[in-house]
C-alpha cells in the first residue's frame, strides 16, 4: 500500500507514458513529506489566510432560499483572490514545486480560472509558467487570457480536437513529458494519474473542512444536501471530504448536461454511467465510444466541458455515497441571471449548474452549495445568450 | 518458414530478429505506420510495401484520439485516420497483410481502446488478425501484469518501454517482464524526428534484458538509423519520418518504400 491512494475501488492508477513514471514517484514523495511537514503547512496556511483571504465566507442566500422555498446556504470560494477555488490547488502545488527544485510549470485551463490561479501562484513565488489552453476557451474566456498575460505567464493556444479543456489537458502532459527534469505540471482538478487525485483533494478539502464548522455554527446543524459543480471535479471532492462520514448528509455532484443528456453534446460521464476507460492517465468514468476513443464534450461552461472525471467520485458514485446528477446549459444560464438579480452574485457559470440543481429538486431542509467562482469571466459569453432573441 | 497458425507471436518476433541477423544486418529494421492514414485503402498499400522494401518487423499504430506519447506529426495522423473512418476493426485487418509476407506485426495501442474490448477479447482480435505483439504506450509496468498474462496465453509478446529517465532498479524490473523485445524510448519527449540523439540507453537497457532491445522515437535519417545500431540496438524503429512521408507525398506508397530502402541499406553489415 503506497502512502498516497492510487486507486479508489477500481477507478484510479497511472496509465501514462514510462518517461513520467519516476516523477510521479518523485512528486508522491515530496507530497508524502511535505503534507507531514509542519513548515510547509505554516507557510501554506498564512497564504490562505492572507494573500487568498481564507477562510471564505458561508452565506445564507435569502431571496435564493425563498425562490427555492428552502435554506441555501453558499461557500463563497468566488470571493478567494482570482475569483474561484482553483487558488487553493494551485498555491500548494506551487510550493511542492518549489520543494522539489522545480522552476518551471506547465498548467492547462479550460475556464481560465486555473491558468490565472497557476499564473499567480507562479508571479508570487517566482516561478516560469507555461499555460495551455484550446482556442475555443480562448475566445470564450478572454478577460482571463488578458489577466494571465498580465500576470507573466505564456499562454499556448491548443488547436487540436474540439479545442476545449481535453486537449489543454493533453497539451500539458505532452510538455512535462518533454521537459520532466525541470518542469512541474500543476494539473488543474482531481483528475490524471496518481497521485494527482488526491494530493489535489487534500488541498482542496479545506472547502469542506471550513464550510463544515461554518454551517454547524451559523444553523446549528448539518447540511441535508451537500451540493458541487463537476467538471473535473476537484470543487466537489475539496466540499464533500469532510462530509463523507456524516452518513445523513447527502453528497450531490452536478455535470454538465450542456444540450441534453439525449443528445452527444454534454459533459456528463457521471451521470450517463457508460462504461468507463482511461483518460489523461487515470480509468474512472469517461465519455467513449463503442472503440474505446474518447468523445469530445459539450458545455456552455468551459470548466465543465470534459469527457472525463476524478476517479474519487465514480468510486463514490459506485458506492452509493454521492450521486450525481447533470443540468443543461439553459437552466445553468437561468440560474446564472437568477443569482445575479436575487442575491446581487454574479455566479461563475460552473457554479450556476450547482445553484440551478439545488432550486430545481425539491424541498430539503439545509443546502449547502459550492458557489465555486465568480462569473466576471462569463460575461461576454452569457450576456449574448442571454439577449432576447439570441439561439438558447 | 513456419507458418503464422503454427507458431506463436513471440516465437515470430524472435525468429524476425534472428533473420535479420542472418541475412546480414546488423539490426532489424522496425518502421511505424499509423492505420488507416492517410486513408484505410493508401495504408493497405503502405502496409504491403513495407513488407516488400525491407523491413523485418513492423508497428501498426492503432489510431486514437488522444494520444499523450506521441508528437505533431503522428497525433495529427491519427486525427486524419480517425476522421476518414479508421476502426480498430479496420486497422487490425491490415495486420494479416503484412504478416503474410512472413513479417510479424506489433499492434501500437493506446490503453482505453485496448479496455474498451477487453484485455481477452483485444488478445484474441490481435491473434485471429495475424499479430504477433502489442505494444501499450500508456500501460507502465504498475499497470501491466494482468493484460501480460492475458497476452501471455495467446502467444502474444506485450512489449514494455524503458526511458532514458527510467532509473536502473526500474530498468531492470521492467526488463525482467519484457516479451519479444524492449523498447527503448531514444529521447526524453514524446513521438517525432529529432536532429539529435543520444542512443546511450540502449547499452543500459541490454544491460538489464534477456530479449533484443529496440530503439524509438526521434530517428529519422538513415545515419541515425545507422549510429543506433552502432550502439547495440537489436532493432531500430523508425515512425514520424515515415508517418510524414506518407502524409505529404504525392505518391506516398513510392515516398516510404524508398526511405525503408534507405534505412535497409544503412542497417547491412
Ligand atoms: C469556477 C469553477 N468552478 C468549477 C470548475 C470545474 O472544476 P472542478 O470540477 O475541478 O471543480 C471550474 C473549472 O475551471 C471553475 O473555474
């Protein structure tokens, strides 16, 4: 048994090329010894706190709460400096590079959020930062090409495939196998061979950690549901961590059901329950067909649009502890305006997929939802749709 | 020459060494394409030529869609491949032309669409296709065992890769686990040619091997086919170069019989 998890169930593993097997090695045991390492967690911890601003806040949505005809209660990760939870990751792995003696880092991004929380995190601890990102998001989420531009970091556009989140992804791990000896790649979720699960969540999981003692101590109990957008999933794993073990707490992850589940165009391997296969290094649930090649994915949010997902949650998925559902991209939008107009919030629209499943699914008692950004970035793209007489 | 129905793939990849040998070269020629580019019906023919203009076993690359070990050029094939209507159904009947011309085929697989058959039902597709032996780029040995054993069973030789950042306890573990041959990686990167080569794994690999090793990725002239046989390679494999011909040529069946003629020639004694 290694001291990090390579395997949940049967999802997980390493299914990548030999020349980055001994840095894997070389990265699980620099996160074995760091996660021990007293130092490391100071310094980690005062960045939270002061250069983030963690913890964030938890906030009871009152005209969302009424409009739903239950409590919602928000984690409020879009208020983090860079605007989501993708910092929290970003910063730790940074740190571990800088541990390891590595100067170089390689991201992907989809949404942008972890391209500028990696561009940061870099700026901050004086590190080289190569950001791969398909044009397709390029166009969709320009204001944080600009920022990461601004920040220091190379933005390489990625032309193949759909031009999306996948093909960044694979981008990225084709530069670390090229430059492995100096060069760390900070993998934006809890996806991708082992130990990246994991050491993501563990970064992650002071989401839940927070969010957990906020609600006990603002409602005096705990949440009925639990509740995260997923795209690669790192939002959720980082909320539901600390909830796994309150067996009445239901845990509900929310994929991208961009056109409709009936259709190819959506984001939703979870959900879909297909059979599942090997993407970007790991077997957990993925979107294939009958050959084994992976299909592209469709969501309007670009965070979401990813065929495949962390092999922690089709393990909990598998288990019964988490279920997860999908939401189209015409209710994330609705929930997007709705959330802007009710609580003055502008969601990110990752994020408006969570909020659009808590208001849409019955009474519970206590929702407790990841708001995990901020929709600035969106912008341009829903405002369009959004237009009386545009295609939606 | 024994036929394919009465010997096994490993035994076909050993004899395919051995001949190479005999017939005085100093390592066997091993080129890459990919199936189904740039069309299903051009990479038959491509196939067949490789068979006749000298190479002594070949890789068929199964094309996927998301293939992390390799480079522009053969990632871009794929992508053609795949968008003209290559399946692995498809690819892997190429295999049975070349194996008819008494030259084993290694089948280059990406791990999914290997699971999405199924380790048994993959195996022996590979084997009523006339393979010999598979090679899973993404398959490290942490990974391997089961579909070794599945392999194994069918007389199939599943192939590990070593890197040139491959340490040497690992080296050896995964030589110790080698079928056929093993394949070691030349560069630090992913698949595509390369100005310069440093072939120094090779020695280390034998070191640490009972079966040939062979050398990929990043050869692409016949000089450098020539200096990895100096530094011991068993087989020399040849892909982007190759891969490339076949997509720019006018006349891609003529382009990449002459390079295999090229690189034959600069592998003789
Ligand atoms: C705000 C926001 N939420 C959610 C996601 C989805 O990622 P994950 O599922 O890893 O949380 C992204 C990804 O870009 C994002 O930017």
């Amino acid at each position: 048994m290694s001291a990090v998890r390579h395997r949940f169930g049967r999802y997980g593993g390493q299914y990548v090329p030999e020349t980055l097997m001994p840095a894997l090695a070389e990265l699980e045991a620099a996160w074995v010894q760091a996660r021990d390492d007293p130092a490391f967690h100071s310094e980690l911890d005062a960045l939270l706190a002061d250069y983030v601003g963690r913890p964030s806040p938890l906030y009871r949505a009152p005209r969302l709460s009424e409009a739903a005809g239950h409590p919602i209660y928000l984690k409020r990760e879009d208020l983090n400096h860079t605007g989501a939870h993708k910092i929290n990751n970003a910063l730790g792995q940074a740190l571990l590079a800088r541990r390891m003696g590595k100067r170089r880092i390689v991201a992907e991004t989809g949404a942008g959020q972890h391209g500028v929380a990696a561009a940061t995190a870099c700026a901050l601890l004086d590190l080289e930062c190569v950001v791969y990102m398909g044009t397709e998001d390029i166009r969709r989420q320009k204001p944080n090409v600009e920022r990461m531009g601004l920040l220091g970091a190379r933005v390489e556009p990625v032309e193949a495939g759909a031009r999306t989140l996948k093909e960044a992804v694979s981008a990225a791990i084709r530069d670390w196998v090229a430059n492995v000896q100096s060069t760390h790649y900070i993998i934006g979720s809890c996806v991708g061979p082992a130990p990246y699960p994991e050491l993501v969540r563990d970064l992650q999981r002071v989401i839940g950690d927070e969010a957990r003692a906020q609600v006990l101590e603002h409602a005096g109990r705990l949440p009925e549901r639990v509740i995260a957008c997923v795209g690669g999933g790192s939002n959720a794993i980082g909320l539901f961590t600390a909830f796994v073990e309150d067996e009445a707490v239901q845990l509900v992850g929310v994929e991208a059901a961009g056109e409709g589940l009936d259709t190819p165009r959506h984001g939703a391997p979870l959900t879909e329950a297909g059979l599942p296969g090997v993407l970007h290094g790991a077997f957990t649930a993925i979107m294939q067909d009958e050959d084994g090649q992976i299909l592209e994915a469709h969501s309007i949010s670009a965070g979401l649009d990813y065929p495949g997902t962390g092999p922690e949650h089709a393990w909990l998925r598998d288990s019964g502890r988490a279920r997860y559902v999908a939401v189209t991209d015409e209710q994330a939008l609705k929930a997007f305006e709705r959330t802007a107009r009710l609580e003055g919030i502008i969601p990110a629209l990752e994020s408006a997929h969570a909020i659009a499943w808590a208001i849409d699914s019955g009474f519970s008692e206590l929702d407790l939802i990841c708001l995990s950004g901020r929709g600035d970035k969106d912008l341009a793209e829903a405002l369009a749709l959004l237009t009386p007489g545009s295609a939606i | 020459m024994a036929s394919a129905s009465t010997t096994t793939g490993v035994e076909r990849i050993a004899e395919a060494f051995a001949r190479a040998r005999s017939d005085g070269r100093r390592a066997a020629l091993m080129p890459y394409m990919m199936g189904g580019f740039p069309s299903v019906e051009l990479s038959r023919e491509i196939a067949v030529a490789y068979a006749h203009s000298g190479a002594d076993l070949v890789e068929l690359g199964i094309p996927f869609s998301d293939p992390l070990a390799d480079g522009p050029v053969i990632h871009a094939a794929a992508t053609a491949a795949l968008r003209a209507g290559a399946t692995v159904e498809r690819v892997l009947e190429l295999a049975g032309a070349i194996a008819e011309n008494d030259v084993p085929v290694i089948v280059m697989c990406y791990s999914n669409p290997v699971l999405a058959r199924g380790y048994e039902r993959f195996a022996a597709a590979l084997v009523r296709a006339g393979a010999s032996g598979l090679i899973v780029p993404d398959l490290p040995m942490e990974e391997a065992s089961e579909l070794r054993s599945v392999c194994d069973r069918h007389g199939l030789a599943l192939v590990p890769l070593v890197a040139p950042t491959t340490p040497l306890e690992r080296l050896a573990q995964i030589g110790a686990t080698a079928r056929g041959f093993l394949y070691a990686v030349a560069v630090t990167g992913t698949t595509g040619e390369r100005a310069e080569l440093d072939p120094a794994l090779v020695a280390r690999a034998a070191a640490h091997a009972s079966v040939p090793v062979a050398l990929g990725f990043g050869i692409a002239t016949a000089s450098q086919a020539s200096a990895a046989a100096d530094a011991g390679a068993d087989g020399v494999i040849i892909g982007s170069r190759l891969v490339r011909a076949a997509g720019e040529a006018d006349d891609p069946v003529a382009a990449v019989s002459e390079l295999i003629s090229e690189y034959a020639g600069a592998l003789r004694d």
